[in-house]
C-alpha cells in the first residue's frame, strides 16, 4: 500500500471496491476453527479398554457372589423358625396394642357417659330443687292471698284496700273473670281501661298480704254486704279451704243469668247462709247450671233438702247432699262384707226355725238290682284285615 491509500478508502470519497472499505462497511465473516481428527480414536480406544476391564473384572467376582447366595439359602432354612417366631411375637404385640387402644377408648366412652349423667342428673336435680322451691313459694304465697267473690263490676283497687287494709299491709290487688267488651281486647286492658261487657254484673279478685296471720284475719269480712245486692264471699287461695261437705247442699238446673244473691235469698229460710257459690264460665261469665251453698250448721242441710224440686227463677232446682269421694271410693269394698255375713245368718234363721214353710217332699227313685251288661266291641272278620 502507498502511504495515504488506506485514509483514501476510509473517507466519503472513497472508492466502492477499495479492500478495506469493504472490511469496515460488511459484517465480519464467522470464523471456523478446525478440530484435530486424532484425539476421537483416542478416546475410543480408551472407552474400549475401560470396558473390557470392567468385563474381566465382573467374570472374576462372579464366583464369590454365588457363594454367598448359597450361604444365605443355607442360613435362611436354619432361621426360618426364628423369623417366624420373631413375627408371632410382633403380631401378638400388636394385638395386645390394639386391646389397650380399645380398652383407653371404652374406658374414655364410659367417663363420658358417666360426665354426661352426672351433668343430666345434676340439672334435673337443680330443676326438681328449683320445682320443690316454687312449690314452696308458691303454697306460702297461697296462704298469704284471700280469693274475695261477687264483687260489683264498678269495684275499684281503692275500695278493696279500704275495706282490708285495717287487717294488715295489702302487698298486691288482681281483678279476675272480667269480661271484655269485645273479644280482640284482652281481661288485663279490658282491667285497667274499665272496658267491661255491658251484661257482666259481678267481678272477683285476689288480695295478697305479706303475713300469713293478716289473710286469716281478713275472713271475717265474708258474707259482707259491700254494695246493694252484693254480698262477698272471701275465703283463702290456697287448697286448705274452708269448704265443709257436711255444711253443704249441691244445687242443680240453676238458671243460667241466676245471681248469687238470689240463692242467699232462696235458702236463707233454711238457715245462716256462710257462702254461694255458683259455677260460671270464665269467657262469657254465665252459670253452668249447678253450684253450692255452705251452712252455718248441719241443722240447716235437712230443712234445705225439703227445698228439693222447688221452684227458683222459673226452674225446679235439684237440691243434693255432697258426698265425700274418698269415702264414696272406700265404702262399697266395706260393706260388702256385713252384707254376705248378714244374709249368711239369716239363712241359717230361716232354715233353724219352725215356721218355715215345708213343701212337699219328692220320692226317691229305686235304684235298680239288676247287673249293668259290659258293652262289646264287634270283631272284625280275619278276611277284611288283610
């Protein structure tokens, strides 16, 4: 090259096919490297004796492996026995796991039952206490509250504590059989807004005192007259009622608008009236046809049964002892016995005495003398029976 020839070819000016220009302008051609032949064979020859070393090598060690597998054939026949007593024992270990397991798992199932029924019969234990509690309070509450009857339907809270607060301190007041004026009006606001059916004439209540002693003092107000035509009965809430069956007269096909106070009227001839009582309904308040009154004296319950069949409000009223059922239940069971004794004795009266009357006696029949003939079986004849 001529000195300037190569910056000649570098510059814009240059020449198109100027060698070096082309060298700069075109990628680089890749560049082969040539591998030696010589080192393949060599490697293969080396492969090939590894190989062959191996082969030798296994063909002299296989000897020795089969002597050892016939060593272990001959010791597996010796230890078999062993085996299989080493395997009996690890199966009976496992069964006896296996029964533990289920004995713990029995074991935990019992004492969860038995949790279980302690926990059942300590609540039904706190729930018999807690009835027996109730109970108590309640027979206590019982004998505290005076059940007061025939009231008028204008009677007021007011006039109840005037009338029974000079016997002790009223706790609390309730109105019952109140009849609503409609039905969609419930007894406690048909109560408190004075909503009362127009055909209702009569209320009771309930008075509840703090001391038993105060309830047994308010008795005394029954029979009281606490308005025109209304005389109150008053007796204790609880089931140790003043009620005697012996004092008492049963009253049936009462009319139905029938009045307490028209009983009182009815049987006051008979005697001091203590109570009326006529059974009603509790939805409509009218009379169920029966009721009873209570005496003063027994006296009074002959003269009141001659009132029977007579005439009150346009019925004949049937007019009845009352009978102790308790007694009514034990009495057919005694008498049964002095009854059968007594016609026993009588019998035996009637038979003893001469006066009784003898019919005519029948005559015997003769027996006969002759000999009863034996009954005969027919023979068979020997040609049937073949």
């Amino acid at each position: 090259y001529v000195v300037g020839q190569v910056s000649g070819s570098l510059g814009p000016a240059a020449a198109p096919a100027a060698p070096l220009a082309r060298l700069f302008r075109a990628a680089a051609p890749p560049v082969l490297v040539a591998v030696p032949g010589g080192n393949k064979k060599r490697k293969r020859t080396e492969d090939g004796k590894k190989v062959s070393e191996e082969q030798s090598s296994s063909v002299i060690q296989e000897p020795p492996v089969k002597a050892k597998k016939a060593r272990k054939k001959e010791r597996s026949e010796a230890e078999k026995k062993l085996s299989e007593r080493e395997n009996a024992l690890e199966q009976a270990d496992e069964e006896d796991d296996q029964k533990l397991f289920q004995n713990k798992a029995k074991q935990k199932k019992k004492a969860s039952q038995a949790i279980t029924k302690t926990v059942v019969n300590s609540a039904t234990g706190a729930t018999a206490k807690q009835r027996k509690r109730k109970r108590v309070a309640d027979e206590t509450a019982d004998r505290r509250t005076v059940f007061v009857g025939n009231l008028p339907v204008t009677c007021t809270v007011q006039v109840l504590k005037s009338l029974f607060k000079k016997y002790g301190q009223i706790q609390s007041i309730r109105f019952r059989s109140l009849i609503p004026a409609e039905d969609t009006v419930s007894k406690k606001v048909a109560a408190i807004k004075h909503k009362v059916h127009p055909n209702a004439k009569f209320v009771n209540a309930y008075v509840v005192f703090k001391e038993e002693c105060d309830a047994q003092k308010a008795l005394k107000e029954n029979g009281t007259e606490i308005a025109s035509g209304f005389h109150i009965r008053v007796d204790t809430a609880s089931k140790t009622s003043s009620h005697d069956n012996k004092r008492s007269v049963f009253l049936g096909n009462l009319s139905y608008d029938i009045r307490d106070d028209a009983v009182r009227e009815h049987f006051h001839v008979c005697g001091d009236v203590v109570g009326v009582r006529v059974v009603r309904d509790s939805r409509t308040g009218l009379g169920k046809g029966f009721g009873y009154v209570l005496f003063e004296n027994t006296d009074a319950v002959h003269l009141a049964l001659k009132l029977n069949n007579s005439v009150l409000m346009g019925r004949k009223i049937r007019v009845q002892r009352i009978s102790d059922k308790k007694k009514a239940q034990k009495s057919p069971d005694q008498s049964r016995a002095p009854k059968d004794r007594i016609d026993k004795k009588k019998k035996k009266e009637k038979s003893c005495s001469n006066d009784s009357f003898v019919g005519e006696k029948a005559t015997p029949l003769k027996k006969s003398t002759k000999p009863k003939r034996l009954k005969t079986i027919p023979r068979s004849k020997p040609g049937k029976n073949k």
